[in-house]
C-alpha cells in the first residue's frame, strides 16, 4: 500500500481540474433613441461550450439584466451573441375611453450582438427593434 501512495499522488496530480473563468468587463455607451445611455457588460465564458453568462447594467438608469450567450472566435476577433432578458418584471394594465395596454412589460429584453477586437467591443444593442450602436472598452 506505501508503495501505491505515491503512484496515486501522480496519477492525481496528472487529472485535470477545471480552470477559473476569468471575468471579462466592458464599459461603454450607446444613444438610444435620443439619450445616451451608459452600459457595463460583465461576464464569464465557458471554454468548452463557448457559452457566456452576466449581467448587463444600464448604469445611467440603474437596471441590471441577465445576459446569456456565445463567444466565438474567427479571424478578425470574437464575436459576442447574447440575448439580455429582464428578467420577472411588472407589467402594466390599463385602459383610458375603453384603449389601453395590456399586459405591457415595464423593462424590456434586448439583444446583444458585436465584435471583441483587442480591447474593444463593437456591436449592436436591440431593444424593442430599435437597433443602436454600442462601443465599449475592456475594464482591466
């Protein structure tokens, strides 16, 4: 049995053992419709998936949405698919002279979608099909 220990200890040590996702941070602006509005993106990926899961904070309004999807790498850098989701939010009723809303969201889910080129992300954020252009730095 002394003899097996340290065959064991070696054999142990040669296992692979799941390697820390680094944290990615990126901070920018887009205009939406008519405001500028300031965003940090926050997430980590899954190497072997290449899946990414975080947040996307809407730091001029304060709200914080789930964000979930790919990075993939291609020649000319990454490319960054997410869908942001509001998660479980209120939702509005009502009616003024018999028209009105119903069932209308109070935060809206969007879309994510650019590329990772260096330290820079260049891409799109869709929310309610109104595309606006987003740039974002990497946070180190």
């Amino acid at each position: 049995m002394k003899r097996a220990l340290p065959a064991l200890l070696v054999l142990a040590s040669c296992a692979p053992t799941p390697a820390a996702q680094p944290v990615q941070v990126f901070e920018g602006s887009a205009r939406v419709l008519l405001t500028v509005q300031s965003y940090r993106l926050t997430f980590t990926e899954d190497a072997s998936t290449h899946t990414i899961r975080g947040t996307l904070e809407n730091r001029t309004s304060g709200d914080t949405f789930a964000a979930q999807g790919t990075l993939l790498t291609q020649l000319d850098g990454q490319v960054l698919t997410a869908e942001i989701s509001a998660g479980d939010v209120p939702h509005i009723n009502a009616t003024v002279f018999g028209f009105g809303v119903k069932d209308l969201a109070v935060k809206a889910g969007a879309q994510l979608s650019g590329t990772i080129t260096g330290d820079v992300f260049t891409g799109n954020l869709r929310v309610n099909g109104f595309k606006s252009a987003l740039s974002m730095n990497r946070v180190h």
